[in-house]
C-alpha cells in the first residue's frame, strides 16, 4: 500500500475547499431567500402603494373632468383641497409608522386601504366645497397609515439591497398617475354622464372600489415580521431573514421610548435631510395635483391633457428604477440625490422661460424625471442613517411629516394659471435649497465617520458597545454612515 505524506499545505486546502462550498451554499439560500421576498413582499407592498397614489393623484384629473365646474371652485379652493389631505398625513404619519410592529403590516395596511378605499368612492356624493374638503382630509388620514413602507422593507431587505426595493414600489406612484390619467381619459370618453354624472364622479368610484377588494389580500397575504411570519419560509429560511433583518441594525424589538424621538430631533442630520425631503415633496406634491392643469393649459383638449399625462409619469417611472439601481450598486445616496434635483431644476427653467406647448412639456417630463427618483432615495437613506426601532421609525415619519407640511406651501402658492409662474419659481427655490442642503448633509456625515474611527479604541467607544443599539442609535461606534 503506498502512504502519503499529508502535508499542513493539503490540510489547508482542503479546509479552504470545504469553506469555500459552505460559503457558496450560503450565498445560494441567501439568493433563494431574497427572490421569495421579491415576488411575495415587494409585489404586495408595491400594490398597497400603487392604489395609494392613485387615491392622492387623482384629484389633478378630476379637476379637469368637472370637478371644479360642478362645486363651483376657485384656484385658491383648489388649492385649499390638494392642501387638506396633507393634514391627516401630518398628525397621524408618526404613530401610524412607530405603530407598524405593535398592530401589524398586514391589519394596518390593510385597513387603512379599506378606509381610503370606501371614502373615495363616497366622494362622488359631495356637492359642495365643504364636504370635498372633508372627504379628502379623511383619504389623507388613512393614507398616513401606509406611509411606513420603506420601514417596513428595512425589516426584511439589507442597506445594500433597500434603495433598489423601495424604488420598485415607489415607482409605483408613478405608474399609479399614469394609470390615473388613462382611467381619466377612458371615463371621458366612455362614461361621461352616464347615470346623469360628470366623469369626476365615475372616477372617484372607479377608484374607490378597488382598494377596498384589494385590502383584504394585503390583510391575509402580506407577511408580517420575519420573526412573526408563519406563510412561506420555513425555519430554515427565517434564521437566515432574521439573521439579515440584524445586519440592518434591526434588533427585533417594538417597544417604542418616547425620549429618544427628542434625540432624533435634537439631532442637525434630521433636520439637514428634513430640508432636503422637503424639497422633493414641495416640487412632487405640485406636480401630482397640478400636471393635469399645466398640460390643459397648453391649449390641449381634456381628453389629450389626460392622456398626454402618462408619458410625464412614464418618464419618472424609468429614472426612479434607473436611478435607485445606481444607489445601491455604487452605495451612495447624496450624490445621487443632487444630480437629480438639479436636472428637476432645468425642467423648472423651461416652464418659466417658455411658452410654447413642445418645450413646456418637455420641462414637465424633465421635472418629474428629476424630483420623483429623489423621494424614495431619501428615505431610504433616512432608514440606513438612523438605526434602531424608535429611532429609525420616528426619523423616517417626521421628515415626511415635515416634508408634507413644507408641501402644503406648494398647493397654496400654484393659484395663478394659466403659467403657473409664481408656483414654478417657488419649486426651483426649493430645488436649489435641496441641493445645497444635501450637500451640507454629506460633509457632516463623512465628518462623523472619521471622528468614529478616530475613536474606535477608546474607553468612550467600548463603553458604548454595552449599551443596546435600540438605546444608542447610529451613536454606536461600529456603526458608518452612508453616503
């Protein structure tokens, strides 16, 4: 028989090899793992948001479908009606998000589609400006309970994967407006005063009806936590989700600690990246309730104005996907975020400075190519930069809650028509103040990385690594800011 000698060099290798496969088959469940949570988590969730934007969107084209006319509204009650809806989202936006663990995904989302949903369609009962305002308040209210979305994905999807996951359901709004104004334009031409009502009427129905079917699929289908799901993993697969959930800096934990929402706010990052959000829901915001109005002004019929809507939202849907992708592979946020904001910036250009139809619509595309992306991105780099339950949860609903409140301004400032020209300067000041203000954002937070590294080996540093990171936040010295 012949020996061989067994060398320490063939025992390495060998032990090389056998990593090298476990490593392998780590990555192989892993990308198993994340293609159920793409067609199971993301599909739902990207639904539930879908037919929310079409339930904020669509008072733009019922405007020019009669509702104005019918109600006997003025620009500045208009106005005043695109702003009400607002309301809702700013009181309840923070307990709905720091509530999603407490009630649930499932229940909580599904029961604020049901309520939007029947509130919509009882729209087509109002007949007057009162009651309109009224109704849109309460769509807005049931609305705020959705707003927790990208913290919901944070639960299930890691940094590196969250900014492409978002944008697939925020893309979603874009395509619910142009889904809007092709319902828009198929009501105008097919049922206009059928039953004795204006199109605005069957469109508030139309739209009512279906979150209110679809509320129950979300309820039943849509997993909850990954410590809390019992559908579609098995053990096996939970381990590894909840494994990934803590490499997100998510502990599992609900308990919400009122006291560090004051640290949040305390803190100069949250209201730097507040400005910034501010500036994209400012200039979006506008655009979602007033393109409708910008597009008939041209001189374009209503049926046109309708359908010339889809290609403006078709244009947002394309560079929210782009550049999202473009985020998570080259792992940067603020960048990204700027390029944008100062191409929305040229669109703002070519809506004040031209008055033919071609050129003001292209600014319109260009617009929505560059501040539509930009709302998505900041959230999620809200969820990446703020870690821990309460405090992630409270970051991300107050720099919305905020961002809406600054939007409310754009609503009311869009009261001059035909050209807009009051409205449209204000955008690109906000857009120009969002860009400087993301810049500023940057600096600070490459800053406080290099005095974390500085740091590292100190006595402050290993005294905070015993504190849990629900209590200390993105204070934690092992934990790097994005950027």
């Amino acid at each position: 028989m012949d020996h061989k000698d067994i060398t320490l060099e063939s025992v390495e290798d060998s032990r090389s090899q056998r990593n090298d496969s476990m490593l392998l088959e780590d990555r192989k469940r892993e990308r198993k793992i994340k293609l159920k949570l793409d067609f199971i988590v993301l599909p739902l969730l990207a639904t539930v948001y879908f037919l929310a934007s079409m339930g904020r969107s669509d008072l733009g084209n019922a405007k020019i479908s009669g509702l104005d006319t019918d109600l006997k509204l003025t620009a500045s009650q208009y106005s005043h009606v695109s702003s009400i809806f607002l309301v809702g989202y700013l009181v309840l936006q923070l307990p709905g998000t720091l509530m999603v663990r407490k009630i649930g995904p499932p229940l909580q989302f599904g029961l604020a589609m049901l309520g939007w949903g029947v509130v919509t369609a009882c729209t087509l009962l109002v007949h007057s400006y009162a009651s309109l305002m009224v109704t849109r308040a309460l769509v807005g209210a049931c609305e705020a309970f959705i707003q927790g979305a990208v913290f919901y994905l944070s639960f299930w999807y890691t940094y590196k994967e969250l900014a492409t996951r978002g944008a697939i359901f925020w893309s979603t709004s874009a395509l619910a407006g142009a889904f809007n104004g092709l319902i828009a334009y198929a009501v105008q031409k097919n049922l206009a005063n059928v039953n004795g009502w204006h199109p605005w009427r069957w469109l508030f129905l139309i739209e009512g009806v279906v979150p209110i079917g679809w509320a129950f699929v979300v309820w039943i289908f849509l997993p909850a936590t990954p410590e809390k799901t019992k559908l579609y993993f098995n053990e096996e697969e939970k381990a590894i989700i909840i494994k990934r959930s803590r490499q997100a800096f998510n502990t599992g934990e609900s308990k919400i600690m009122p006291k560090l929402i004051l640290r949040v706010i305390l803190d100069p990052k949250f209201w730097l990246m507040a400005v910034v959000q501010s500036a994209n829901l400012f200039c979006l915001t506008s655009l979602s309730n007033f393109l409708p109005a910008i597009l008939r002004s041209f001189g374009w019929s209503i049926v046109k104005s309708q359908l010339m809507t889809v290609i403006v939202y078709a244009c947002a849907f394309v560079n929210i996907l782009l550049s999202a992708r473009i985020s998570d592979k080259l792992q940067t946020r603020g960048p990204i975020i700027m390029v944008n904001t100062m191409i929305g910036a040229v669109g703002y250009i070519l809506l004040l400075t031209l008055k033919g139809a071609p050129g003001r619509f292209a600014g319109a595309c260009i617009v929505a190519m560059g501040m539509y992306p930009n709302v998505v991105i900041v959230l999620t780099w809200t969820a990446t930069i703020n870690v821990g339950y309460t405090y992630r949860a409270s970051a991300a609903a107050l720099i919305n809650s905020i961002g809406q409140a600054v939007a409310i301004g754009s609503n009311e400032v869009y009261n001059d028509p035909p050209y807009y020209k009051k409205g449209h300067g204000a955008a690109l000041g906000m857009a120009a103040a969002g860009t400087v203000f993301c810049g500023l954002l940057l600096l600070l937070l490459r800053y406080e990385n290099a005095q974390k590294r500085k740091e590292q080996s100190s006595e402050k540093a290993a005294e905070m690594r015993n504190v849990s990171i629900d209590e200390i936040g993105n204070k934690h010295p092992d934990y790097f800011f994005t950027y």
